[in-house]
C-alpha cells in the first residue's frame, strides 16, 4: 500500500491518516485510547469547553493520549455565538502550547444554532473564523452542506471548510452528496490541494468509504465510534473503509450505465446455434 496517498495535508502539517477521531463519549478511557489506536489515527479532538479531563476514577485524559503519536485538534464544542467561541479557541491554544504540542495554533470551529439540531450558525461562524484566523488560528471550520458557505468560510481564511454529512451524531451518513459534490468542486476549483474534510452524521465504515469516494480529502468521526457496540472493531472498520475509499476515489470508478455492458470480449462468440 502507497501510504503517501493515504496522508492529509492541512493547515502546513501533515498527518498520516485522513481519518480524524474524536476523544468523547467513550465508557472508558482505556476504551477511548484502544480505539484511536485501532482508527489509525494521527489526530484527535478535544472539545475544551466541554471534556472532562478527568474520569470517575480520577484518570485523566491526557495521560491516555500519547502527545508524541497524536496531533491533538481543540474543538469549540458547545458554543453558540462567536465571542465564546474565540474565548474556547484561545483557551485551547494555551493548554495546548503549554503541552508543547504541534497543533497548538490549530481549532476545530463549531458555532452552534441550537441546542436540538446542533446545526451550526452561519453567521457567528463566519465571524468567529475571520476573527480567530486574524488572531493567528489555523482554523478548520465546521459548517453545513451549503456551498455557499463553504466559499465564504475558504474566503475567510479557514485552513479547512468541514462540511457535515448530516446532523452532529445523527448516524444518517451522507444525507446530500450533491451538495458535497459542489463544495469539493468550487473549494478545489483554484486550488485542488485545498483540503475538505467531512464532518458529523458518519454513521458507519460505509459511509467513511463513501466520503473518500466522493473525492474528499478527510472524515472526522466520533460518536459512529464511541457508541458502537464495539468501539474498537468499528474504530478497525473505520480505518480500513478511509484506504478503500480513498484507493476506489483514486482509481475511478466505472460510468453506470442503463443497459448492461459485456465484460467478456466479443470476438470469437458464436452467435448462432450451430443446429
């Protein structure tokens, strides 16, 4: 396997899977750690507003993330207007620097609507990316499937625009795949390294591979993980369905066709009974 094709690059780093896995959720955090291990990973989220950094037990976080293996990525989980989300991002950015990890200037922004849909804010959004990548942020943006925010987040300053397959934890996988085929067509069309992750609603390993096919560059997942019966042999599935999909998005796949095609050479057939 070309391990090359299976690295991401984002925001001047390069990691060496394109699967993104969220550290929430989990019944344990050995069963946390076991899992990002099985995914393959090389980044992992930190919701800072939101995560507890020490368990029932008293374990901390932190000291079942191996900050030499992963990149860890703070997450604004939980804010829903701009000036907390800049607050969290700064926040994260100071724990982080103080850990002596390389992704202190990276955010994963999320600026929520409300508290149902967890759908994201369109235009606390957009400030709170122009504000933070003005404060230096390498900001990957988490938004909705619409292709017109996604071009104004890029327009921004985002180092990544994270459109949602669905609804945060939803497990529906990919609800509108042509509107995520138009913001990998309008995010890519000047600059086809541009990376576009996909984010929330994940559900499965098929619905990892059909992210890959489509053409994006990267998932992140967490609860599609965390809540599956086993945590670990999903996390296993996971990583194996981001190479194929992305191998298969490589490859290119044949046209569909309404009538059938022989795949088998026609020279030599005999057309007629010989009686």
């Amino acid at each position: 396997m070309n391990t090359l094709i299976h690295r991401l690059s984002v925001a001047g780093k390069t990691l060496d899977s394109r699967v993104i896995v969220g550290t929430g959720k989990y019944d344990t955090l050995e069963q946390m750690r076991n899992a990002l291990e099985a995914s393959g990973t090389s980044c992992v989220t930190v919701a800072v507003r939101r995560e507890k950094l020490y368990d029932r037990d008293g374990k901390n976080l932190l000291d079942f993330i191996d900050l030499d293996r992963y990149t860890l990525l703070p997450n604004t989980a939980g804010c829903f207007n701009a000036k907390d989300a800049v607050r969290v991002a700064r926040m994260g950015r100071e724990i982080l620097s103080q850990l002596g990890n390389p992704g202190a200037d990276w955010v994963k922004l999320e600026v929520l609507g409300d508290t149902k849909t967890l759908l994201p804010d369109p235009v606390a959004t957009l400030e709170a990316c122009e504000r933070l990548v003005q404060d230096g942020f390498k900001v990957l943006c988490y938004t909705s499937d619409c292709p017109i925010m996604a071009v104004r987040l890029k327009s921004a300053g985002a180092s990544s625009v994270m459109p949602a397959a669905s609804p945060i934890g939803s497990g529906q996988g990919i609800l509108n795949p042509n509107n995520l085929k138009i913001i990998l067509e309008y995010l890519k069309s000047d600059d086809p390294d541009y990376p576009v992750i996909i984010d929330a609603g994940v559900g499965t390993a098929s619905d990892v591979a059909q992210v890959f096919e489509l053409g994006a560059d990267g998932v992140l997942l967490n609860t599609a993980i965390a809540h599956a019966r086993d945590p670990i042999l999903m996390a296993s599935a996971v990583k194996h369905a981001a190479i194929c999909g992305r191998e298969a998005y490589l490859a290119g796949r044949i046209p569909k066709r309404l009538y059938a095609m022989a795949s088998s050479p026609e020279e030599g057939l005999i057309t007629s009974r010989p009686w």
